[in-house]
C-alpha cells in the first residue's frame, strides 16, 4: 500500500492510500505526488465550525497549471469506505468529476458516502498536524478566483492560510 507524507508549513502528515478502496483515485494521487502538484497548494477550506467538518485542498497556485487538470475528470470508485474521521477523500462536482482536490475529514461524515464520496487513504500519523491547519477563513476563499489567480489571490487576500511544501512517496 502507498504511503504519502505531507510535509506543510504546519508540520508534517502521512497517509496510507488504499488501492483496494479506491484504485482510480490512488492512482491519480500517485501521479500528482510524482508530478510533485501539491508544493505550494494552500488549504483553502477548513471547515471547523459549528462542528468539525473538513480541510480541502488540491487547487495548483499556478492558473496555467490548474487549468491543464481541471478537465482531467476520473471515473469514481465505488464507496467501499465510510468517511470517518482521518480518511482522504476526493472532492468532486457531482458523478465523474474527480481530479486534483482533496479533502481530509475531521469527523464522522458518513453522510457523504450514500452521495458517492469515497475514501482513498487515512491519516496514520499527524492527525494533530491535520487538526491544527488555520481555519481561520472558513470557506471564504473563492475556488473561481483560486483557479484564475491562483497563489497570488490567496497570498494577499489569506495570507495565514497554511500549505503543502513538498510530499514524498515513503512507501509503496
């Protein structure tokens, strides 16, 4: 099984990928973290309140980047995984539309399963670094401006908002 870190500017986690969950979606992380896609991609939904929700991340800083994935659309996996507290998930914009973000869940939100979100990975360690990325604008940073302007929107705009600075496969 594939095992990720994430090494960002709040410190450092590891996710374990299951292929056996989700192998289309293992296989595009795969590809991303060997495309090395995620340094410098801020975590721009952190949804903590009224209760824990999710962190999300996944859109490039580069637009020329982001641009070339955002038509990229992978099939989606059955669930086979509930979304529980640690697990990485694809986001997507309805059936068939996963390709670059992601999203950690800080709780039980198994109510996403039935609506066809399935677990690629969990936490394994540093779910306290998970917990600790700045929640401080919620989902006020706008994915559209995100896209366009990417890291120069959220750098003046955000400028607390933590990041990825590298990942590395240590595991396969």
């Amino acid at each position: 099984m594939p095992r990720v870190e994430f090494e960002c500017t709040c410190g450092t986690f590891t996710v374990d990928l299951h292929e056996d969950w989700a192998p289309k979606g293992v296989a595009r992380v795969m590809a991303l973290v060997n495309d090395n896609f995620f340094e410098g991609v801020r975590f721009f939904r952190v949804v903590t309140k009224p209760r824990p929700f999710i962190v999300q991340f996944g859109i490039h800083g580069d637009p020329d980047v982001a641009a070339k994935w955002r038509d990229e659309r992978i099939a989606d996996d059955p669930v086979k995984e509930s979304n529980r507290s640690g697990t990485l998930t694809f986001a997507t914009a309805g059936p068939n539309t996963r390709t670059t973000q992601l999203f950690v869940n800080y709780g039980d939100n198994s109510f996403l399963d039935g609506q066809g979100f399935s677990p690629i990975g969990e936490v394994v360690e540093g779910m306290d670094v998970v917990e600790a990325i700045c929640d401080e604008y919620g989902e006020s940073p706008d994915q559209g401006a995100i896209q366009q302007q990417g890291n120069a929107y959220l750098e003046e705009k955000f400028p607390k908002l933590d990041y990825i600075k590298a990942t590395r496969i240590v595991e396969e």
